[in-house]
C-alpha cells in the first residue's frame, strides 16, 4: 500500500509467536553416574561437546586451585604437549578449553561431526591423563593471578563480592575471588592430586549438540570414554541452599576518591523449575531486563544518571537471586537508588500494562530463539540448565511457558519477588560524598574493610 509522502506507513501485524517443536532429546543417567544430554541439530556437520562438573562446598570456598586446573588442564597429556594437544583438535576442525564458572569447572570441545569419535578420544586422554607440567603450571598460576589483579581493580568486581557476602553470608556463594597470593601457593603436584577429585563422572553432565543421531551419541561416550567413566568413585555433596535474604537498610562500602557509585539490589528469585518461574522473568524484563525496560527509561532517558542500568535473574544449583544493577555518579547516588526504589516499587504495587507484557514476551521468546539457534548456543543453554539442577527438556518448554503467563501471573510474580521492602541494597562508593544523602533515605551501615 502506497502512502503519501511525509505520511508514515501503518504499523505491520506482528505475527502470532511461532510454536517450537521438541527435538529427539537423549536424556539419561549412565551406570558411571554421568549425566548424558543429546541432541540432534543437523543445521551445520560439526559437534558440541560440553563436560561440565559441580564442585563440592570445599571447592567453591577454596577456588584458587580450579581456578589454575582449568588454565593447566590442556597443558599437555601422557601422549600431547599443549602445542601437540591443541594441534590434534585443530586437525578435527575445532578446538579445547576449560573455565571455572561459579561453582562448575567446564571442558568445551568442538569439531567437525564426522570426527566425534576421535574429539571423544582426545576428551578422554586429557580426562585420564593430564600431566600438569611444572612450568605450564607456574606460568598460569601467574598468568592468573596477574588477571585477578586487574579483576579486582574494577569497582564492578568489588561491588559484586561485596553484595555476595550481603546476599549469602556464610554460604559458600559468598567466597571471594581467589587472591594472587592463594593462587601462586598452587603448584602442579596439588592440581595432579585435584584432578581426578574434580573430574568424576559421578554427577558430572555431558552435552552433546551436533549432526550426529542422538543413539550414535549414546554408544560413542560408552566406548570412547570407557577408561575415564571406569574412575568413576563417590559424588560431590549438593551444596545448602541459599540462606534467605534479609532485607533493609543500605550497605555502604567506602571506595575513597571514586567518581562513581556502584548500586547493587537484590534477593531470592524463583528456579526455573519454579511455577511462577516465566513470570518473574517476565516482570523482570519490563523493569530492568532489556533495553526498553522502565529501569533504562527512568534512569538513563529522563534523568541521564547513568548509561545502561540493569536487571538480571542467576539461577545456580543451591538457589537464584534477582539482581539490579547500576553505575551512576557519586552526586546522584542517593537519587538513582530512589529511583531504583521507586521503579521496583512501582511494579510491586501496581503492576505492568498489557503493552508492556507483550513487548517483554516477544522479546523473552524471540532472544530465546536466537540463543539456541546455533549449535554452541544450544549446547551452552542445555549446559546453563542442568548445572543449576533443572530438567534439560525445560530448554525447549521455555517459549511455550512464557507464551502461557497472564497479566495477573506476572503482577503476582512482580508484588512477591520485586517489592523493595524484600530486597538488600549494597552500595560501593566514595562514603564522603555519598554516605550522608543516603541517610536522608535509609539506614546506613558500613562494615570495616
């Protein structure tokens, strides 16, 4: 339809949202106690392989040793140095890596399709036999505390593990980041002695995304990885929940000379497991989770406090936390976090719009969509759900449960998970400058340093 110049042209229909079929999903507990979750995404001839291995309460609160294990792990096997094993995966057309998320140590190897077997092979030798060579070893220790050093610079980092210990108390969640001085105290022999420790099958997940039929999948991790699944031995003890929040009042941890405050607000969140689980991520997404969001609009467009402030739910095995987050400077500290208040607030006791709802289930779905679009994107949301103790075939029930939420389910959702009266606020800052506005709103506290 044409229209005349200087008019605009209506609005298009947005299409009704687009069901996503369930695909052949190889879900089961091996006699190891490995945890296998398969599936067959045909899109492109490669693979996806993802290991991802829950440490114990004693592990998460004394990181600094998985820390180094998963920068020395690929540092060379019984039959690969780190150059012979990183050129044996190139030659399969992809690549090996480790992390340390949290409270889960992750291998994540790719290549092509056709050469799964082998990449299982090569998965299992360094499994069984990573040597940790001393050198290797030094020099990622270092490598590492020297990236700590600089972590640990940024106010962000400082505010984040002061909000864990505010969040979490004495829950292992509230251990901080491994200082330099732990790190370079780990040497090779403790990682070798560590290994085998982390590296159990027994409650460990393996994620398995490609052009390869989901049976095939099942055989191959019996077979290939027979001697590492043979070591398997007692499994890691679930970690306590997450002690409950308590709420109230205003942390303040002093930060002399810095322009800007970090703002931090939060507390328990529904699992994803949860009933009123889309929901929440519903109302989360109209306060703060996405770039239209009211947080964005309050904070950035009508009073340009700061740039992009923001909401996001973490879902961990011992429980999920809603966090809101912000930088604004010192001057409008104490401004931001009524703002902040008030927005949360607003939804708690009033609720979202209908507009509003829809916008943020287009947008909760068509991000959905995109994420797991890809092979890596599948595998690592399949990955993000199982270590947080949630059914693998949740990934695929996502759309059709936030296409169910009501207006009431979010309102309700907002009113019990959102209200500022049931949330802990921690503030990083320049005290001098910003401590005697926030009395003015709420009790202060400054704990010592």
């Amino acid at each position: 339809m044409r229209t005349r110049p200087g008019t605009l042209e209506p609005r298009p229909a947005v299409r009704a949202v687009r069901r996503v079929a369930m695909p052949r999903l190889l879900d089961e507990t091996l006699t190891s106690g490995l945890h296998l979750v398969a599936v067959r995404r045909p899109s492109v001839p490669m693979v996806e392989v993802r290991l991802c291995v829950p440490l114990g309460a004693g592990l998460v609160r004394h990181a600094a040793g998985p820390l180094v294990l998963t920068g020395a792990v690929t540092a060379g096997t019984a039959h690969h140095d780190r150059a012979g094993l990183a050129d044996a995966f190139e030659r399969l057309g992809g690549a090996l890596d480790a992390a340390l998320d949290d409270d889960v140590v992750s291998l994540h190897a790719f290549g092509l399709a056709t050469a799964l077997p082998t990449l299982l092979d090569l998965m299992n030798e360094v499994l069984t036999s990573a040597t940790y060579p001393a050198e290797e070893v030094r020099a990622e220790r270092d490598r590492t505390a020297d990236e700590v050093i600089m972590d640990l610079s940024r106010p962000e980092s400082q505010a984040s593990e002061a909000f864990r210990v505010r969040l979490y108390g004495h829950h292992p969640y509230a251990t901080p980041t491994p200082r330099p001085d732990a790190l370079r105290r780990v040497g090779a022999a403790s990682l070798r002695a560590m290994h085998a420790r982390i590296f159990n099958p027994r409650g460990a997940h393996l994620i398995v995304v490609g052009d390869v039929a989901t049976a095939r999948v099942a055989r191959l991790v019996e077979e290939r990885l027979g001697p590492w699944l043979a070591s398997a031995s007692v499994g890691v003890a679930p970690l306590a929940p997450l002690p409950p929040v308590v709420p109230g009042g205003i942390e303040l941890h002093d930060r002399p000379g810095a322009l800007q405050s970090n703002v931090l607000v939060g507390g328990a969140a529904p699992r994803r497991t949860d009933p009123q689980w889309p929901a929440t991520a519903l109302a989360n997404l109209v306060v703060g989770g996405m770039f239209t969001s009211r947080l964005v609009e309050n904070l950035r467009e009508r009073h340009g406090y700061t740039y992009s402030p923001h909401s996001d739910v973490h879902h961990a095995r011992p429980g999920s936390t809603v966090i809101v987050a912000a930088e604004v400077g010192s001057a409008v500290t104490a401004a931001s976090l009524v703002e902040i208040r008030y927005e949360l607030g607003r939804a708690a006791s009033l609720g979202v719009s209908d507009e509003e709802l829809e916008g943020a289930r287009r947008y909760a779905i068509g991000s959905y969509l995109i994420r797991t679009s890809t092979q890596r994107g599948l595998a690592a949301t399949l990955a993000a759900y199982v270590t947080s103790d949630t059914p693998a075939s949740l990934v695929f029930e996502h759309p059709s449960r936030i296409a169910r939420a009501t207006l009431d389910d979010v309102n309700t959702a907002a009113r019990e998970h959102l209200g500022p009266g049931s949330l802990a606020t921690v503030i990083v800052g320049d005290a001098s400058l910003v401590e005697p506005t926030l009395r003015a709103l709420d009790q202060v506290t400054t704990p010592s340093p």
